[in-house]
C-alpha cells in the first residue's frame, strides 16, 4: 500500500492509438536507434519510419506510441481494480495489430514529483502561499487536533452513500478517495446494497468542528455501518442487526486499499466483524495483526467508546501533509522575518504589478498555531 500511495499522483494509462502522446527529446535521446531497430522488426513500414524520423528531426520528439516501445518494463504500469498499480507485463508492451490492420502500442507512463513544489524555497513558497493559494493543491497543516485545510476536495452525496451535511464534508485527495473506492467496492460485490450514510469530514478550510476534539486537517471521516433492514445514520448496532458481509467488505477495503492510520469502532462491533472475517478470509495471520490489541503493536482496527453507531477513520495523505508542513513552516519564516518579507513583496510589485493580489501581507496572525 505503501507503493502505492506514493506513487497515487502518477497518470496511469491503457493501451491507445498511436500518435496520441509525445515525449520529451531529453528522455529519450539515447534510445532513437533502438526505438528504429524495434520497429523495423515489427515490420513497420519505411513510409511510417521515415515519417517518425521526420517527426525526431523537426520538432525534437518522438510520437509517445512510438517511444513507448523503448520503455523498461519497470517503467511501464496500469491501472486496477480500485485504483491500485500492477506492473505491466513485457507482453502488454509489445506492439500488436487489430483486425483492420491498426497497430496498437502502450502509451508512456509519467511518474510527477510525489511533493509539489519541492524546489521553491520557504520565501517563494510563502509568496505563493499568499498571492496564488489555490495553485498549491491540497495540503494538510497542523495535525488532526489543531489543524487546517487548505484547497481539499468536497464529498458530495450520490446514489451509492448520502453524505449528512455538504458543509462539514472536506478531506485530503486520499481520504475522498479512499471513501469513494471502497463504498463503491461494497456496492460492487453485493449490487443491491442500500446507500451508505457519511458523517463529518472537516470544514472547507479546516479548523474546530463542532462535536470534534480531531476533524480539523482534513484527514478524519465518521462513517456509518450497514444495517439489515432499517439503515440510518447513527443507528445503533446490534449482533442483529448490523451486517456484517457488507461492513466487512468496507473495512476491508479501507485497509487494503487505502493509506489508513486507523480504523475505531465500538468492541463489539469488532468482534462481530472479526467473527465474520475469519470465516472467509483465507489469511488468518493477517487478520490477527489487522485486530490486534496489544498495547505495544495495536491493530488497525481499534476500539473506541462511542462508535457503536459508527466507525471513525483516519488516513495518512503523504502529498497534502507533506506541503502542509512546508506551508506551516513558511508562515513560521514570514514570522521571523517581516522585514525581509515587505522588501521581496515590494519587489514583486515593481518588477511584476498584478493589481488584482493585494499589496499587504498578513504575518504571523494566520499561522496554524496563533489561529487555533
């Protein structure tokens, strides 16, 4: 999971027609006459070859389905499933041709920085910060108790879970995601499964939410169970009525699925849940260490007062709590040097007027901890 985490900002891809991507000359200057020899063994036509040759001369490029041959296996991987990255086989990599004669070949795969904005330093990542805030992307600051959102994603209410309230529905890329794959997965394996009730997330901007010690980094849901018969949220679970295939099938996603902290429910609702789970899972070694309650190596799975009528789940979001600590330690630098900040703003004005940011900047005023 760890894998793929890291690796969630990569564009995936699947096989497409030729000539629909490029890739840049830089990467691929030393594989030119390999690319040729490969080609010529697929029988491609010199009319083709000398036209990508033409293609190389002119502009510096070469089409992606044509470099795309050159790749390592290792560069090479598609999506699946849920979301998850298998390596593709040398196989799925070889060219190969359609009924009417069309060759199909693997589009290149690019892997970006899994840290945006890891080249500016602290004073350029403050002044974007201020000026242009919603080019940063996602980003997680303070921690889960005294923290803050800044541009995270909405959950929104669809017909496979209703979500209580649109307002208090905000998270990191990782926990929407993570709710929306794995709910999906339920619905999926069992197709009549009613919709699933979500509670609060964080705040569009995070910080305190009320009801909440935590909630407040965008790293937190409060997700109901699956019922037999009746199902609304907060709808206390019994040993009757709690579905267990169904809730099993959740949490189980989120585990295998997701970059899950951890999962907390009632212990009751654990036992039932584990009861079900060892009948059907095949690896009981991983069950014990998915429930385990020792207090130096605790499971992922925990139990908590008060989440009989639902589980709390929390998720690491490598990307956003990663630029949420430069971000933070950004407003720290402005804190310290308020003369130093004036004079680069001063500057910015002169050499690039932009009359629609404003021309003050706040300081130390909205930093994580002053704010909370």
């Amino acid at each position: 999971m760890v894998q793929r985490k890291e690796v969630g900002l990569g564009t995936t891809s699947v096989p497409v027609a030729p000539m629909q991507r490029g890739a840049g000359f830089g990467d691929i200057a030393g594989s030119h006459r390999a690319c040729l020899v490969k080609l010529a063994k697929g029988r491609i036509s010199l009319v083709v070859l000398g036209l990508g040759c033409l293609v190389v001369a002119m502009v510096g490029t070469v089409p992606g389905s044509l470099h795309s041959e050159c790749l390592r296996p290792k560069q090479a991987r598609v999506a699946t499933g849920h979301g998850a990255l298998r390596r593709m086989d040398r196989s799925e990599l070889e060219p190969r041709k359609t009924l009417d004669g069309a060759w199909i070949l693997t589009e290149q795969v690019f892997f970006p920085s899994s840290v945006p904005f890891q080249d500016f330093d602290i004073a350029s990542l403050y002044q974007l910060l201020q000026r242009q805030p919603d080019l940063l992307g996602p980003a997680s600051l303070g921690t889960v108790t005294r923290g803050e959102l800044i541009n995270g994603l909405q959950l929104v209410s669809t017909p496979g879970w209703l979500v209580q309230d649109q307002n208090r529905a905000w998270g990191t890329p990782e926990l929407i995601h993570c709710l929306q794959r794995s709910i999906m997965a339920v619905h999926e394996h069992f197709p009549e499964t009613p919709p699933l009730h979500v509670g609060d997330l964080s705040r569009e901007e995070g910080g305190y939410l009320k009801g909440h010690a935590s909630h407040q980094s965008g790293l937190d849901a409060d997700v109901g169970f699956f019922y037999h018969g009746e199902n609304a949220w907060y709808q206390n679970a019994t040993a009757k009525t709690l579905d267990r295939e169904r809730t099993w099938m959740l949490v189980r996603s989120m585990v295998t699925d997701c970059a899950v902290e951890y999962v907390f429910m009632d212990r009751e609702v654990l036992a039932w849940l584990r009861e079900h789970a060892s009948k059907v899972e095949g690896n009981q070694a991983w069950l014990e260490s998915v429930f385990s309650e020792g207090p130096s190596r605790p499971g992922i799975l925990r139990h908590a007062d008060g989440h009989r009528t639902h589980m709390h789940v929390r998720v690491h979001d490598l990307v956003a709590e990663t630029l949420g600590k430069r971000l933070v330690q950004a407003r720290q630098w402005a804190a310290d040097h308020p003369k130093l900040v004036q004079e680069r703003i001063q500057v910015r004005e002169v050499e690039h007027p932009m009359s629609e940011f404003p021309s003050s900047v706040t300081t130390p005023s909205d930093s994580v901890q002053s704010r909370r």
